[in-house]
C-alpha cells in the first residue's frame, strides 16, 4: 500500500476504515440476531452487510474491473433495496426469511469484494473517487440503520436483552433553555461544493428567513414528562388529525421504548437495555407528530429546514449533530434547481420527494465524520424507531 499515490492510499484505508466498522457493530449479535426481521421498515443486520456489498459489486466492481467473478448470481435479486432499473428485487417486509444465506456467508461475500475493492483501488480507474465515496457514505448510513433495527428487535424480546451494556447515552443539557437569535432575511443554503454531500443538499440557492429564535438545546425527557402528565396525548386539538388517527390506532401513550414497570415508574429500552428515562436527556423516539403536538402544546412551533439548516451553526446552539435527529416543519422537496444524477444512482434520493418530512443534524447512532450541516434526513411523520428528537422555535 505505500507505493499506492497519496489519494489512493486514503481512499483505500477510508475503505478498510469504514467496512471494517460495520464487522465491528455486528459483532455483539448472534447469527439469529442477525436473521431476524421485526417490522417491514427494518432490515436483518445480515442484509445491511450484504446489501451494502452488493452496492461495490454492482456499481464499481462489475462495470469498472474486467473479469470480476461475481459472488453469486442471485445476490443481485437478494440484497437490491429499492433500485428499479438493476431489475427485480426480493420484497423489503419479507427480508427476514431470507434464512440463507447465513451470517457467516454474508462474511464470506463481504471479504470477496473486499479482496476485489482493494485491488481495484490499487489503480483505481479516473473520477472514480466519487462513486467510492458515495458507497461509502451509503454503508455509514446502513450503518445506522443496522443498530436503531436491532433495537427495534430486541425491544420485542421478552428477555429485554442488551446490544451493549457499556452503550453510551447521548450527553445532556441542563436547566431552563435559552432563546438564540436566529438568522433573517435572505439567507444563502445548500452545498457549497467543497466535500462530499449527497445529491439532495444542493443546489446552491437562497431562501428567506422572517425573524426567529431557536431553543439552544433540544426537548428533554422531563420536558416531555410534563407534557404527558398535562394529558398532552389525550388531547386532540393539539394534534394533526392524521396524527391523532395514528395515535388512536397504535394506543400512543408515552414515546416509543418508554414502559410502565411494575411500580408504575416509567422505564426506557436502549442498546444498552432498560433504563430509567434520565430527565435531563434528550427525549428521543418520537413521530412528527408527537413533536407537532409538543410545540402547539408549549406554545412554541417546530423550526422549518431552512431555520434548523442556519440554526444549528449559532454560536451557543447544544446537541446540535450527535444527540438525535431534529424533526422540521418542512416537508421533503427538491431544492431549486435539483436535477438527479443520471442512472440507478439517481435513484438514491430524488423519487423520495414526496409524503416525509425533514430532519436535520445526526444522533447518537450516527457514525463519527458522517453528520455534516448541510445533511437532509428524511421520513415519513408516523415514524418513530429512528433517534429522533426536537428542538423548539418561535417567532418574533
């Protein structure tokens, strides 16, 4: 490797650097942990192994290196997720009957285009840094999702099980919030070109700001309390009438994770098992439309992208890319001038447009380096199993 040029060698460690993470994450579950599908919006831990390999095997290695022997030819149909133009795909919600291949061949997959990758990026062919490092992007991603799904599925076990015990909560914020002066008038957003951004975070463009405050810190848990206590779920004028449907119908009473122990104190599952909810942390797992109801109910609002997008930059602002991801009022939309990327990449975000919402900044789930201020998070407002929390705005 050290006859490699100095880029080569960069990208090729970032490659190892990165794959080697997502080994490292999977390596507390067993093989049936990792088979295991507890809902149609997550994935096995298996499949985020493979489906992010099968991204490097499909768009780098069997286009760019001729002669790669392909893993196995029905690999492609498995571990698609949602790109149409490479053909069809193996369902999402039935991902979890996928008990082969097993774990361990996933392993086995992974090192055989890891092998190929890391010859390939030995004299990696011109411009192709950027589809490496969108593959990269996208496995951190995965990364993610790999460990809010475990949590989904080990909070349906009975046993309450532990992904890890020693799993580090996100640092708190104490006393009352302060009110930060936020950016107005006509306010410069979007990637500006220098660094990696996915499609979707730009154009370039301007918006306008009318005068407002952020909080400096996100919603806390004891916050939330309050709200529950004053029958903030028990009262429909605060709430959207999709959401208070949504609410009805899946019995809300508290966010996701939060149950009654046997004493009747409330009790919090995380990746490190049940906890109680420490009242100074972020409140966390909640939908849209639990953070909507929140702010009608503490008189305030949730700030839109372009505010949260200026915001969370200001001198003062806490929590801001490492505690979890902040729910916006604004709905996902293309930036003006947004054009996809040609080809199955551009499937990647664009069709997504439509029926979710933003949020912005990271959470505690998101790898180290992967939170930029500019990244659009999206998903649709019933959702709760991500580390999504809320910051409050208002006008002045």
């Amino acid at each position: 490797m050290d006859c490699l040029p100095p880029a080569a060698t960069a990208l090729a460690e970032r490659y190892a650097t990165v794959r080697a993470r997502t080994e490292a994450l999977a390596a507390p579950l067993s093989p049936e942990d990792q088979a295991a599908q507890s809902m149609p919006d997550a994935s096995p831990a298996k499949w985020h192994r493979a489906h992010t390999t099968w991204f490097f095997e499909t768009f780098l290695l069997l286009p760019h290196w001729p002669g790669y022997r392909e893993f196995h030819p029905q690999f492609g149909y498995l571990f698609n997720s949602y790109y149409v133009s490479h053909g069809p795909r193996h369902a999402r919600p039935r991902r979890g009957m996928l008990t082969r291949p097993s774990a361990a061949e996933v392993g086995a997959y992974r090192a055989h285009v890891d092998a190929a990758m890391t010859r390939l990026l030995a004299d990696p062919p011109a411009g192709l840094d950027a589809l490496v490092e969108l593959g990269l992007q996208h496995e951190q991603q995965h990364q993610e999702l790999l460990l809010t799904d475990i949590l989904h599925l080990l909070a349906e076990n009975p046993l309450r099980p532990a992904y890890d015990p020693h799993w580090r909560e996100p640092a708190n914020a104490v006393g009352t919030p302060r009110w930060l002066t936020g950016a107005e008038g006509a306010v410069p957003m979007g990637h500006q070109g220098r660094g990696f951004a996915f499609d979707n975070e730009g154009p370039r463009h301007t918006t306008w700001l009318a005068p407002h405050r952020l909080a400096d810190r996100l919603v806390s848990n004891a916050e939330w309390q309050d709200f529950m206590a004053d029958g903030g779920y028990a009262t429909p004028t605060l709430w959207m009438s999709d959401g208070w449907a949504q609410r009805e119908a899946e019995g809300w009473q508290a966010p996701m994770y939060w149950d009654r122990t046997a004493d009747g104190a409330w009790e919090q599952f995380t990746l490190a098992g049940p906890r109680a909810p420490d009242p100074a942390a972020p409140v966390r797992h909640i939908s849209w439309y639990e953070a909507d109801a929140f702010a009608r109910w503490a008189g305030r609002r949730l700030p839109t992208e372009p505010e949260l997008d200026a915001g969370l930059a200001l001198p003062g602002a806490q929590q801001a890319t490492d505690t979890a991801w902040q729910w916006s009022g604004s709905a996902y939309r293309p930036y003006p001038g947004f054009v996809p990327e040609p080809g199955a990449v551009g499937e990647y975000n664009g069709k997504f447009m439509i029926n979710v919402m933003v949020l912005r900044g990271g959470s505690q789930a998101t790898p180290p380096g992967h939170a930029r201020p500019g990244y659009r998070n999206f998903f649709g407002p019933e959702k709760r199993w991500q580390f999504t929390g809320l910051r409050l705005a208002e006008d002045t």
